[in-house]
C-alpha cells in the first residue's frame, strides 16, 4: 500500500511549500501529493488554490500572476510557492510524486517539466478531475501512472452535476465512478475516503482499478482501509501509516 503525504506533511508545516515535502521524507512516505497551477507566463507552480485570500492574505488570482509575481507571496506568512522543478529537486528521487493537475490545459506544461528534470516516470503519477487532461497525460507519456480525482471539482461544469446526481441515487454510483475512470484512461483512482465501502471497493477491483484514498488522518480509518485493501492512503500526517 502507498504511503502518500498530502501536499508534503501539512499536519506539521505549511501545505505545498519544501519544508512540507521534507517533512514527509523524514516520514518515509512512498510518494508526495502536490498541487499544480499554470502562471500567466506558464510557469507550473505548487500551490492548491487559485484565490490568494486562504494561503497568502492576497486579493488576486495565480493564473494572472507572473512566475516573479508569485515568487514574491508567503505562504502562511514565511514560505515562497516553489516551482514544480524546485519540488522535484528537493525531493531528489527520495519517493515517488503525484502531481494533481488543478487547471485544463496544464498537461503538456507539467510533462515538458519532468522531462527537462529527467525524472524516472515510472515513480510519476498525474491526477486529476478533468479527464481530458488524464488522456492529454497518456498520450505524451504512456510510462506515467495516472489517477482520475473523484471529485474535488474545481468550477461548474457538467462534470459537477454527473457527480451530484451518481451521488443522490447512491446505488448507481459505483458504476458511474468506474465508467469515469474507464472514459478519462486512469489506472487509479483517487477518491474522497467518505465514499468508499466494501462493496465499492470490490467492484473497483474486479474492473482493475487501483485505489488511492483521500484524506485520511483518523488512525481508526486508516486501519478500516487498509483492511478493505485500497492500494493507497493519501494523509496530512504520514507517520499514522
């Protein structure tokens, strides 16, 4: 089973900046969960949200910003927002990495990345809600693990209201969920813990799709987890696995 921290180890530093990812070294994780933005002059940065209000106490929009402009905000008050190139040198190979892609078209930008990093894809995964981008991924890369998120929907699409509707008649969800999984050309999926039960996670099974959980930091759910045999936990603290 994957050990995987979120966005580094944000239970003991701030999300998505190095010290996180360090942090989650120190804790043996299998692999580093980060987040990808695109800048106006398209840089990918590692940062979760596109609104500055919650990270940097900003009024402003990353896809607006230059790569400069951005290197200039703190996060939580004392860290920068590192390049996907300085996340990928801080971790030097030390684990695996799962990039989640939070905006179309980023792609060809975060592959092209790796390339020039000359990073081993075969300890890549790419995730994200949008299956197009998942597809773009296979296409420029087929070595790179790919991993559909179901479902941290970033606007209103059609997409969102698939999901309310597989969730408001619940006995069909299951075989929604393996359906967008199928249509985006995944070979995980990676799913908010809340929806996973038993019978889930046997049919996801049978249709080989591998599982990653997110986010789990209840050592009681961990353990219920493990037990039900996803392939994968995606937590803040990584030293609870």
């Amino acid at each position: 089973m994957l050990k995987i921290g979120h966005r580094g180890a944000m239970a003991y530093a701030p999300e998505n900046t190095i010290p996180s990812f360090k942090t989650a070294l120190d804790l043996g994780v299998d692999m580093v969960e980060c987040d990808v933005r695109i800048t106006a002059d398209q840089y990918p940065v590692v940062i979760h949200d596109n609104l500055l209000g919650r990270l940097a106490k900003k009024i402003g929009r990353v896809n607006r910003l230059t790569l400069d402009e951005v290197k200039q905000l703190k996060i939580r008050e004392t860290e920068s927002v590192p390049t996907l190139g300085e996340v990928l040198e801080a971790i030097g190979g030390q684990a695996g990495i799962n990039i989640e892609l939070k905006v179309k078209g980023s792609a060809q930008v975060v592959v092209q990345t790796l390339r020039d990093y000359k990073v081993d894809f075969r300890r890549v995964m790419i995730s994200s809600n949008f299956p197009g981008e998942l597809r773009r991924v296979e296409q420029l890369e087929p070595s790179i693990t790919t991993a559909l998120v179901f479902r941290s929907t970033n606007s209103l699409n059609i997409w969102l209201i698939l999901d309310f509707l597989a969730l408001l008649f619940l006995p069909v969800t299951k075989y929604y969920i393996s359906w967008v999984v199928s249509h985006a050309h995944a070979d995980y999926l990676n799913i908010n813990h809340r929806l996973l039960n038993s019978h889930k996670v046997e049919l996801f099974k049978r249709r080989g799709i591998k599982i990653c959980a997110w986010t789990v930091n209840n050592r009681r759910k961990i353990d219920y987890l493990k037990r039900l045999g996803v392939d994968g936990i995606i937590t803040n603290y990584p030293d609870r696995l």
